[in-house]
C-alpha cells in the first residue's frame, strides 16, 4: 500500500471550506479538460488539488486509488475512489457499489457510492462523527466481484483547528518525476506487475530451428512410371491427418507399346479365338485318342496350347480393362496402391488425380507433428559451460507464450564444431500438442545449465530501451510513476534477474510503458492531485 501526503499548511483552510459546503459542486473532473485529453492526453486539465491524501491499494484482484481531504468530525471529506480490474484486463470498474467503512474506537460508521460517478470513480462522500484512531477500508461490491481494501489506521480531527496543527507537523510529499491519469491508463493496453524474489535458471542463448524427427518423417514416391487415381472418395489433401498404412492413392501402370482402345480389343478378340481354336483341337484330339490314332504326347501338348490361349486371353483382358481405368481416373482398375509407412500429416502434395508420374517422383510428403526435434546450434565458445543440459525453454515468433523442453528429453549432442558457423549441435524432443508448432520455425533457445540463482526478478515485458539504457517504470502511486535504470542478470522464461534499479515489493509497468514515457517526456503533462 502507498500512501502519499500533499497537504500544505496554508492548503488546508482551502479543503475544510470547500468540505464543509457538502458534496455539491466539489465532485467531478473537469469535463472541458477530459475533451482536451481525449485529443493527445496532454494539458489535460484532470481536476486534482494538490492538497490531498492519496493511497494506492492492492487486492489481488482490484486496485484502488483513492485521494480525499483530511477527515474532520462533522464535515464532508469528498472521496475520489479510482478502482481497476486486475488480471489481463486493467480496466475500470464500470459498474457496483462502494462503502467507506470507519470503524475501531467507536461505533462504526459507514458511508456509500451506490454507483461510479464516471467509469472507474466512485465518489462517497465521508462525514465522521467520532474523532481519534480509526481503521479505515473501502469495500467494492460488483455483480460476482467483492473486494475489501484495508487503508489501515487514520486520524480523524475533533476540529478544524487540529486538522491544521496535523498539516503543520506534516513534511510536504515529493511529486513522481511523471504523472500518467488513472483516465489515460483505462484507455490504452496497460498493466503492471510486482517485482518479486524468486529462483531463476541460468541458461546459454542459441538459435534453434524446429524440424520433424529422423523416424517421423517421410516422402511417399511413386514406385513406377503411370497415371495417378484417387484413392477412395477424395484425394490426400494438405493438413490431412492419415494413420499408418492409410491408402494415398492407386497408380495404374504405364502400358508399354500399342495401347489404343482399337489395338486392346484386337488383342481380346484374337485371343478368344485362339482359345476356341485350341479347345476344338483337343476335343478333336481327344476323340482320336480314344480310338489309338494319336500318341498321348499329343494330346498333352493340346492341353498346354489351351491353358496358354485361356492366359493370353485373360492378360489381353486386363490391358483393355486397365486401359478404361486409366481413361476413367479414380476406378482403381488394375493400379498399385500407393500407402502412407507412418501415422502423421500430410504437408505436401506433389501430384493431383489423373497425373502422369515418373518413377521415382515425389508424390506426398507425410510428417509425425506429434513430436518434433529442436536443434540448436550452440557456440563453439559456450560448448565449455554446457556439460549436461537440465533442459531448454525457447521463444518462437508470433506465440507470446515460451515452451519448456526437459533434461530428460535431450536426443543428440553433436561431438564436432561445424567449421562455418563455428557451433556445436543440441536436440532436444518436443511435444507438439495441438500441432501449434510448425516444422522449420526459428527459435530463440536458452539452453539450462549449471545451479540456479535466487534473486530479485522482474517481468521481462517491463523492461525497456530507453537512450540505449534497459530502464523501468515503477508505478509509486495510482498516478505516479518514476523512471529507473536498471543492471540486470540472469533471464529465465519471461522474467529477468534485476541486480539494481527496482526493489522487492514495486510494482512496474508491463503493458503500456512506452505511453508512460511519453507523458514523462511531455513538456505540459497533466497536474496531480483530484479535487474534492
């Protein structure tokens, strides 16, 4: 929680007047300002006294921002409550009720904001009735959302007179070097982040490439020279998953010398009549040999000669049948079925139905996406710290997420420094679940090695150049940011070791910290403080 005190001596009479007339005419932003701010988020004239108490308070699912006047029995303090959704979205609370709750010491006292003024700022106007030590909470109550903010321990003055002797004993808040309005952060992609301890791995970085396995990948050739057939009801296409032994397609053979439809007939009906032929000698034949006047010999070789005309003819059969198949792509007539050897993808297409093919040429081109391999090439002057990888996490363009290779999951570690690009091989076998990951992708791979480090850690997406410099934005109050150089160390999967520059406990910008440096550099940034 961060608390940050403005109040001036002579600012003070100011408030508990402007207190004591009531919650009419104080509340609200300027909105002729907020027109100005919706043009650049400069000059925005945002409202804010700069006598005011602020606290800045987390949940872990809201934050709030909360400025209001000195409490003072019997007056009203305005409050500002600005109240942010945490999460992915860091959007403004739009709808709900909130309680300031005054309780300890005393009955407890509550007062309420049944809606937000404007999305995100709820304003309940405070009136105590019981001076001395109170607890202060505020609590917000939105459809599913409930969320009690503790403030701790604040003093509320039995008079005007001692209000003024307390912002007298008071020392004066420094501003933050920047100011960014709760207003501007809702209306852009922002978020922060604690800064944390934690354990981080330490890694060497190399480049990878994703590729399929050694025994996950094949391509399907064609075995001899013919015409493509599908293969069923439709033909392999891209992206079609096929279990091993699944049917590809049929080639039916090329025929070799006369193979028009006339010259196919021809055959058939020459052979049907050698085949007659054949049977009417040996039914001669046989005649004969029962009445002795021909040797048996005779009689065999007659059977052989109808045996050869029934294959012939069969075999003048088949050509012309084969011929109407390859007429008629997709019967399957007499082809050679051409089958996938291993359950994958299919990630090429190289033919379509009705092709001629060569024999030998690449027809499909089949991969298992299941698992994949990583290589990485590993420089030859980091080979000396690698020893035993304990595994991998790398980063692939396009997927904000980082993937996690185990130790155990190390394949292959190359014995030899390639002599041109003067690095040594790693691969590791990754799951591919959902196939999100594509064969030849790039990746930016920190191989893990030797003890972890416990240190002070930092979300990498806070981190940013700025003049050359990795630099941060920590969020001090609501509104209030500082710039800070950072050292930093060790980087491990998203987070980054920060050896200077932040502390436990800060929080820093992670999304929109390139606006948050804009309105540092901004020569009329808007002013702090909300009036009440």
């Amino acid at each position: 929680m961060t608390v940050r005190l403005t109040t001036l001596f002579t600012g003070v009479l100011t408030i508990l007047g402007a207190c004591s007339q009531g919650a009419h005419g104080v509340h609200g932003h300027d909105e002729r300002a907020h027109g100005d701010q919706a043009q650049g988020d400069q000059g925005s004239g945002h409202g804010h006294a700069e006598d005011a108490i602020s606290i800045t308070h987390y949940t872990d699912r809201t934050e709030l921002f909360v400025e209001y006047p000195p409490l003072v029995v019997g007056h009203d303090s305005a409050f500002a409550a600005h109240l942010t959704l945490l999460g992915e979205s860091f959007r403004a609370v739009e709808t709900g009720r909130v309680t300031v709750v005054l309780s300890g010491n005393g009955p407890e006292e509550r007062f309420t904001a049944d809606a937000p003024a404007q999305p995100g700022i709820f304003r309940p106007v405070v009136m105590p009735r019981h001076a001395g030590a109170r607890r202060l909470s505020l609590r917000l109550e939105s459809g599913d959302l409930s969320s009690v903010h503790d403030l701790g321990e604040v003093t509320v003055h039995a008079d005007e007179a001692a209000a003024l002797a307390a912002a007298a004993a008071r020392e004066e808040g420094g501003e933050p070097e920047i100011s960014f309005l709760k207003e501007q952060q809702w209306r852009i992609d922002f978020a922060n982040a604690p800064v944390e301890r934690a354990t981080l791995r330490r890694s060497i970085q190399a480049l990878g490439e994703l590729r399929a396995r050694s025994d996950g990948e094949v391509i399907v050739s064609a075995p001899l020279a013919g015409r493509v057939l599908t293969a069923g009801e439709s033909f392999p296409r891209l992206g079609l998953g096929v279990a091993r032994d699944a049917l590809l397609a049929t080639i039916a053979p090329r025929l070799e010398g006369q193979s028009d439809v006339a010259t196919l007939q021809l055959g058939v009906t020459t052979s049907s009549l050698a085949l007659e032929q054949a049977r009417r000698e040996l039914e001669h034949l046989e005649g004969l040999l029962a009445d002795g006047a021909v040797p048996q010999r005779r009689l065999a070789e007659a059977h052989t000669t109808e045996a050869r005309a029934e294959a012939e003819l069969e075999a003048a059969r088949r050509r012309l049948a084969q011929h109407h198949g390859l007429q008629r792509a997709g019967s399957g007539l007499g082809g050679i079925h051409i089958v996938s050897p291993l359950a994958g993808t299919v990630v090429r297409v190289q033919t379509s139905p009705g092709a001629f093919v060569e024999e030998g040429a690449e027809l499909f081109h089949v991969i298992d996406l299941d698992r994949l391999w990583l290589e990485v090439d590993v420089p030859e002057a980091d080979v000396g710290r690698l020893e035993r990888p304990s595994g991998a996490w790398f980063e692939v363009e396009g997927f904000e997420t980082t993937f996690e290779v185990g130790g155990d999951r190390l394949v292959a570690s190359g014995g030899v420094v390639d002599p041109r690009t003067r690095t040594v091989p790693l691969v590791f076998e990754v799951d591919n679940d959902g196939h999100r990951l594509r064969v030849g992708m790039a990746a930016q791979v920190h191989v893990v090695i030797g003890e972890p480090v416990v240190a002070v850690v930092a979300p990498e997406s806070a981190i940013v150049r700025d003049g050359g410099q990795p630099v941060a934005f920590v969020q001090v109050d609501g509104e209030g940011f500082e710039r800070r150089v950072l050292r930093l160390g060790v980087r491990d999967a998203g987070r980054v070791e920060v050896l200077a520059g932040l502390a436990t406990g800060e929080r820093v910008v992670t999304r929109g910290a390139y606006a948050v440096r804009l309105a540092g550099s901004a020569t009329n940034a808007p002013s702090h403080g909300h009036a009440h």
